[in-house]
C-alpha cells in the first residue's frame, strides 16, 4: 500500500507543473496585441483625446503631463501626430483641442485605421 501511495503522490504533483505550462504560454500572446485602434496610433492618444474633450479649455502638453498621461515632450509629439491625422486642430504653437473626427473617433463612430496623414 505504501508504494501505491507514493505513485499517486508523484502523479499528483506532476500535474499542476502541467497546469501551469499554458499559463506561461498564453502571456506573450496578450502581449503582442496592440493597445491601439490603428498601427499609426500609441496607447497614450486616446487618454490624451480623452483628456482634451473632458473639458471646455484648451490645452496644452504639459497639462498632459500634469495628468500623468504621459510626459510633456512625448505628448506634443502625440498632438502633432494626431493632427497630422485629423483627430486634433492645432489652434496655435502647442495648443490642441479635439477635432470633430476626434470625437466621432471617441464616440465609435470613426475607425482610426482608416485615416490617411496630411501631406
């Protein structure tokens, strides 16, 4: 009896090590899908459109920053992106406000991946 005990034992023990095999597997996978509704798009944009169409004022990328979105020079970098795409209108020298594509883009109405950059 003793010796079926061990068997079972080391059987059992084999089986959660199974178990936890797929675990590992399955994180690079989550991790290789994209945060982004467009490949030309970042993870910080929409929180950062998010943030320029919660409130009347504009704003500027150190309001950004102030947030804790992202840092100040990583967000102008976003705005000129997001400009060039027409999700922003630049009202002047590091001032942005959400354009209406940026808000039908916010409201689901608008695929991102579809746009094209200003020339």
């Amino acid at each position: 009896m003793d010796d079926s005990t061990i068997d079972a034992e080391s059987d059992t023990d084999a089986e959660p090590e199974a178990e936890s095999q797929p675990d590992t597997d399955a994180e690079p996978e989550a991790e290789s899908q994209p945060d982004t509704d467009a490949e030309w798009m970042e993870p910080a944009d929409r929180p950062i459109l998010e943030l320029l169409e919660s409130d009347e004022d504009i704003f500027e990328p150190n309001q950004i920053d102030d947030e804790g979105i992202c840092p100040a020079n990583y967000a102008a970098y976003r705005c000129r992106e997001m400009t060039k795409y027409g999700l922003l209108e630049k009202l002047m020298p590091g001032f942005y406000e959400v354009s209406d594509l940026g808000e039908r883009y916010l409201a689901g109405d608008l695929d991102p991946s579809e746009l094209e950059p200003d020339g």
